[in-house]
C-alpha cells in the first residue's frame, strides 16, 4: 500500500496497517516506513493526533490516548 491508497482506508486500518509494519522489523523508525510508502510523517502524524493517536518511539507503535473529560 502507498500514499494515495494508503489515505483511503479508515483511520482504524491505516493503524493497524502501520502498526503491523512496524512489528515485522524491517523498519527501524516511523521515518523509514514513511519514506518508503511515501507518506508525509508530520501530515500523518498531524492527522491521527486529531483522533488520539500518538507515535510511542520507544514502543516504535500507534497507540490511542482516550483524553477524559476535566470535570
């Protein structure tokens, strides 16, 4: 999958999509599974911010922060 058919698959897919790559370990970072599926990491990383989901390097994975509502 690369950059236009990547970003037409739901937010759910592309994660776990990515997610699935990283674990494979061919891909040290985010940056080198980005450049060769040509995708812009800070347009993606802007994107899936906006549904609480957050790049964890150490993890080298997405993973979803639920934010709680102050109270």
């Amino acid at each position: 999958m690369y950059g236009h058919q990547f970003y037409q698959h739901p937010i759910k897919k592309r994660i776990e999509f990515l997610n699935a790559k990283l674990r494979t370990g061919r891909y040290n970072s985010l940056n080198e599974l980005a450049a060769d599926i040509f995708i812009d990491i800070e347009d993606l990383k802007e994107e899936l911010r906006k549904d609480g989901y957050f790049f964890v390097p150490d993890l080298n994975q997405f993973v979803r922060i639920e934010m709680g509502q102050a109270g």
